[in-house]
C-alpha cells in the first residue's frame, strides 16, 4: 500500500474521505494532519478523533494539529455549512436512555506539530509519500516555506481544492478551500510539487443524496452507516435549502477516490495560479488554457481533473463508507 498524509480541516465530507482511506487497502495511513478551515483546529483535531473512535478505535493514527490560521488572511469557517462544531452538531444525537450517542473524547492529538509530522514523513517515504490534502494548503504551504527541498521529495499532493472551469462555490469566484488561504494555495502551485488538482468540476459532478444514505442506514444498520447519517444531516440540509437537492457534494471523497484510483478522473495538464489580491476575485484558481505550445515560460505545473466517472466513483465511495 502507498504511504499517505491526510492533510484535513475536520469537516463533514472530510469525515467521510477520512472513513474511505482507514477502510482502503490501497493506502497506508501514516498520520492526518489538522488545520483550521471549516472549523477552529481544536475543534477540527476532536473531529478526526472522534471518527476515528467510530470507524476504527483500535488503530489510532498520528493526529498532529498544525496551522490555527491562514497565512495572511483572517480566519474564516464553515460552521454555517457543516454545523457549529464542523461535523453535523453530533452533540444533539441522544439513544433511547438519554446518553449521548456520541460521548465527548478523553483522547488528545499528538503533541508533535502537524508541520514536523509532514517534513519527517517526506524524510523517510520520499517519492512514495502521497499527501491527500482536504483543507486550505496552510499547513503544507508552511512545511514547504520551512524546507522546500524535502518537500520537493516527495511522490505527490492530491489537492482537493479550486476549479478549472466552473465558478466557485464559497464567493462567485472561488472554492473554498482556496478563499480560505490563497497565498498558502499560490505557495503550493509554485512549489515544483507533482500536484493533482481536484476541483469542483469533477466534485460537482458526484453528489451523494439524502435518500441513499438513509437507503443505506436501513439495509445496512451499524454504527458506522448511522455515524454518516447523523454528521451529513445539517450539511445535507444545507445543499437542500441553497442548491435545491437534498444531498451533498462529496468533494474530499473524491480526492481520496483519485488517491486510490486516478483511472477515475481524466485529467489535463495545466499551468495554473491562484489570485492573492483580487477585489472580487480572492482565491480563484487560474488556469492558463491558451494555446501557447511555443511558450516555455510556464510550464505546467497541475494535473487538473477535468471529468470523472460518477457510477464508478460512486461504487468505490459505497463499498469504501456504506458496507
Ligand atoms: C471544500 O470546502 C470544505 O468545506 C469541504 O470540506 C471541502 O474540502 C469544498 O469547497
Ligand atoms: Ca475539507
């Protein structure tokens, strides 16, 4: 199995992304790295524990918090979309006797810092080291400004994060895990890293529905199809009330799904940046689609997704999450 990094801001398709890869033996969970993004990095660190004491309470990875803001920027969250607490308001869901369904966690992350955690990890893995980067790129910006040449080392970052060819989704211009901390997302563009882009082209074209998940939870009724039906339901709630489907996009899902699989996606290879400094455009993903064959100045520097295969992607995420 490849050595992974997940680099994650503790969210809700976050939770799911992180179920596949502890449920895939293609990947060898190495350790996840925490920041902040849709939630305070505290909270997104509970987060990752509190799934992993779900789906797999005798494996507990590494879980190493790192960056609480974006390099620049102020901090901005997501709380209005995946629950004040990042991951569905599980505080609400009580059984039958009263107790709370999922009690308050008496484990603590690791003391290490996530952003030593990633420079040991490119150490010792090198090119086979893949780093599944779920969140805003703070952690793995700084890790390259503190060491650029081990970080150079390693084999690939697969980003879940902008687009090429569709608007954004958190402003008219930009995803979110790219508004969140341009500068940190410019940093890795520019970084000399393989990187594999997974925007919200390929991410929108893969949504999950209420009614599978529920589907789900009654043919197959555990502790873990349970878990997703009680995290996604704000989230979902939320596509419902602003999209008009009652689902939810699984962006990091996806981005793991490429990880396990790139035959899923079809690809481009593209010269892309990130806007810093836009008025209305902060955190738009740029991708240069002229055709300059003759131009050497910018050489590609992204596999970008352009088209994934939704029924395949799907199955995979089924027989990752659900089964
Ligand atoms: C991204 O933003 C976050 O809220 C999700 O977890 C995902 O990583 C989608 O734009
Ligand atoms: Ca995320």
């Amino acid at each position: 199995p490849m050595p992974v990094i997940i680099d994650t801001d503790g969210g809700v398709d976050d939770a799911l992304a992180l179920i596949m890869a502890l449920n895939s033996p293609q990947l060898d969970l190495k350790a996840i790295t925490v920041l902040a993004g849709n939630i305070h990095v505290d909270q997104a660190a509970n987060n990752v524990l509190r799934v992993l004491s779900i789906v797999a309470p005798n494996t507990l990875p590494i879980v190493a918090k790192g960056c609480e803001k974006p390099l620049v920027k102020s901090p901005f969250n997501a709380a209005g979309i995946h629950g004040a607490d990042g991951l569905g308001e599980l505080d609400q869901f009580k059984a039958a006797d009263g107790t709370a369904s999922y009690p308050q966690l008496t484990i603590e992350p690791s003391t290490e810092n996530a952003i030593d955690v990633i420079l040991s990890a490119a150490k010792e893995y090198g090119d086979h080291l893949n780093i599944i980067a779920l969140g805003p790129l703070t952690n793995l910006a700084t890790a390259i400004q503190k060491d650029a040449a081990t970080m150079k080392q390693i084999g690939r970052i697969i980003i879940m994060g902008g687009a090429v060819t569709v608007p954004g989704n958190i402003t008219a211009a930009a995803e979110f895990n790219f508004f969140v901390d341009p500068h940190a997302a410019q940093i890795v563009m520019e970084s000399g890293i393989p990187l594999t882009l997974v925007g919200l082209d390929v991410a929108m074209k893969a949504p999950l529905t209420r009614q599978v998940v529920e589907e789900n939870l009654q043919r197959r009724p555990t502790k873990v199809t349970q878990f997703i039906a009680d995290c996604t339901g704000i989230y979902m709630a939320f596509y419902r009330d602003h999209e008009g489907f009652h689902g939810c996009y699984l962006h990091d899902p996806l981005a793991m799904a490429v990880a396990i699989d790139p035959s899923l996606v079809t690809t481009e290879s593209l010269y892309m940046v990130v806007e810093t400094e836009g008025r209305f455009s902060t955190g738009l993903s740029l991708a240069d689609r002229r055709d300059r064959r003759d131009d050497k100045s910018h050489p590609p520097n992204v596999e970008a997704c352009l088209d994934v295969d939704t029924k395949r992607f799907l199955k995979l995420f089924d027989k990752l999450v659900c089964s």
